[in-house]
C-alpha cells in the first residue's frame, strides 16, 4: 500500500464515509470497560471518526470515550472491531482544526528522535 511521507499506511478500496480520512500516529487511550482505559495507537483520523489499533476487540455499538493528549475526552461509539483495530464514529464531528492539528502532531518516532537543547552544544 503506499505510504504519506512519514510511511504510514493509506488505506485503499471503496470508502464509504463522510469525511476524508488521514493517516496519524497518536498514542491514546480508550474506555474499554466502566473504569478501564487502554491505551492504544490512533493510525486514522477524520472529522467524523478514527480507526485505533487497539490488540484487544471492542463491542460493536458500545459507547466508549477516546482520550487525545491535549483534548477534551471525545464520546464515540465502535462501529467496527477485530483483535488488532477498531473503527470509531464520534458523537460530535471534530472541527477540522482539530484534525488539521492532529496531522501536524510528531509520530512516535520522530518523538523518539528527539533530543534534548543541552544536547545540542
């Protein structure tokens, strides 16, 4: 499949949602259960909804909350789910903003890459 040019993955085939999906790399969490929050690897965003790679199956029609560092908890619902991704629709449709900030956030591993200024002398 090709790739942005941070290689990461650009799903291809018919789509059939509302909004324009883009490929990210975000940790975040999800409410899994009434207490329980996991984290788990955001990997497409769009004004309507997220895919998640999560490693562990959500119900389909469960009313979850997705955690974005930076954000207010944003309400969802899964849409779809397997043992290795889920498929999320928001309660509320993202400013597209918001999206565009999320694009422009770093990738782990250009994080990862990140040195410190006293590094730098």
């Amino acid at each position: 499949m090709p790739g942005d040019r941070r290689g990461l993955k650009i799903t291809q085939g018919i789509d059939r949602r509302d909004a324009m999906r883009w490929p990210v790399s975000i940790a975040a969490s999800v409410k899994e259960s009434r207490l329980c929050y996991q984290n788990v690897a955001l990997v497409e965003i769009s004004r309507t909804g997220c895919r998640l790679e999560t490693g562990f199956v959500l119900p389909p029609g469960m009313q979850t909350i997705v955690r974005l560092p930076g954000f207010k908890e944003l309400n969802a619902t899964v849409i779809w789910s397997d043992r290795n991704a889920a498929g999320l629709r928001f309660a509320a449709p993202l400013h597209p903003g918001v999206v565009t900030h999320l694009m422009s956030l770093p990738t782990r591993q250009e994080q990862a890459e990140y040195r410190p200024l006293s590094a730098l002398r």
